[in-house]
C-alpha cells in the first residue's frame, strides 16, 4: 500500500482513510479497495439505440415507433428525426426536443441513429 492516501474517485475529497481492506470516504461514503483506485478510468454514462449504436449528445436519431405524448393528444410519428440535447441516466435516458410537440425524455429503444 502506497504511504499517501489517494482522494476519493467520485467526490474528490481529499479525507480518505483506510479501513481494513477498503478506503473510505467520510463525506460521500464511497468505498472502494486498492486496486478499484489504480484504475483511472470515469464513469461515464454509456447509452445504445435499438440497433446497439453508442450515442452521444449532440447526435441526431429517428424514432422507429410511433409513441404517444403523455398528458397530450399529440403522437411522435415513427420516423421524427430528433437532435439529442443531453443523456441522463434512468429508465428516459434521452433527453430531447421535438418539433411541433416540445421538450420529451424518450427511451432509447425506441430511436436509432440518424
């Protein structure tokens, strides 16, 4: 074991102490062994489309269903070709906005890309 204590890979604090097998931080309880902290590695949210295709913010996709708008009348025709604003972890990963309907979280499985 090194004699300087690392800081804490997700809230970079720098009050890491070592407890047995595990370093501890005390502001955001992360634990993590010796060897997790050798990595220099981010976690970085990974999304695919329905065809298995990474995709970033920024990109264009086209839905492949047509999905109703909750609260609302109006339907996203399968083929909208939507511009993603952000990816967000959860179970609407996509975080976009569609013309004539607005802003909408969409799932992706229901898009690929464009």
């Amino acid at each position: 074991m090194s004699t300087t204590l690392p800081s804490c890979p997700k809230c970079s604090s720098e009050y890491v102490y070592f407890d047995g097998s595990l370093f501890v931080c005390p502001e955001c309880a992360n634990e993590w062994s010796e060897s997790d902290s050798v990595s220099t590695e981010t976690d970085e949210l990974i999304v695919k489309d329905a065809n298995g295709n990474r995709l970033e913010s920024g990109d264009s996709v086209t839905l492949i269903k047509d999905l109703k708008v909750k609260g609302s009348s109006s339907t996203a025709k399968i083929g909208t070709k939507v511009k993603i604003n952000r990816l967000v972890e959860g179970d609407h990963n996509i975080d976009c906005k569609i013309e004539g309907i607005g802003p909408m979280m969409l799932k992706s499985e229901f898009v690929k890309k464009a």
